[in-house]
C-alpha cells in the first residue's frame, strides 16, 4: 500500500524513524525513501551509533540491520529494551545475514516485525506505517 496523497505525507512528518545499517547502499535507499514519503529520518552507521543517536533523537521506530561493526543489532535490540525510555519502542529488523529464528529467543520478543534482503519495499512500507499508527505487534 503506497501512500502518496498530501495528507498522510504531513500525517507522516510526525514520525522519526531511525535507519541502522552498515551497508551505505541500504542506509541511502532507506533514508531517500523514508524522506520521500514524509518521515523525519536519522542514518546511524553501527550499533554504537544508533544508542547515542536515539537518546537526542528519539525515535519512533528503527530499522535495525543485525550484522554491523562495533556493536551489532542483538546488542542494540538489548540495550534500548533495557533503557525505560526505549521499551515500547517498536523495531523492525532488516537483515541479510540472519532470520528471525537466529535470533535470541530474548530479542524476538522485541522485534516488532523481520524482513529479510532483498526486500518488498512497497511491503516495507506499509509494515512500517501500520506499525507507527497501530504500535509495535
């Protein structure tokens, strides 16, 4: 479902959407797209990126890779559910390298949603609007 129209673009400018991803040509299709239908978007390039961005930008959903340097997307998913200010905080993995039984039964619990690359962006997309208006699962 791609929308388009005037009105669920400034509907859209509500919402902050973080992109984590180490791979430069998934952090720019992510942002360029996430920008085009009307979210405010960060880019964080790693896992230690991401925890120090999200506290000044307070996300209301992130994109989070799962194989990235420094700290990857099973530490991360970790430590924002650990954080009060992060608990609900929906989180839709993007991954190439992994499935979502590959995860730690821990971390499941705390994805929102999984795709794997390459992906259905249209499918993406509106996972991810129906996500910010109905809230994480």
């Amino acid at each position: 479902m791609e929308i388009h129209n005037e009105d669920n673009l400034n509907l859209h400018q509500n919402y902050k959407i973080m992109v984590v991803d180490d791979e430069a040509i998934y952090l720019v299709e992510f942002e360029d797209l996430l920008r085009e239908h009307g979210y405010r978007v960060r880019a964080a390039v790693d896992g230690k990126a991401c925890l120090e961005m999200a506290e000044d930008f307070r996300p209301d959903l992130i994109l989070l890779d799962i194989a990235m340097p420094k700290l990857n997307g099973i530490e991360v998913l970790r430590q924002l559910k650990t954080n009060p200010a992060f608990k609900r905080l929906p989180i839709i993995v993007v991954s190439g390298k992994a499935a979502p039984t590959d995860l730690p039964k821990d971390c499941r619990d705390y994805v929102s949603d999984f795709f794997s690359k390459p992906f259905d962006i249209n499918l993406l997309l509106d996972r991810i609007e129906k996500t910010l208006l109905f809230g994480a699962r």
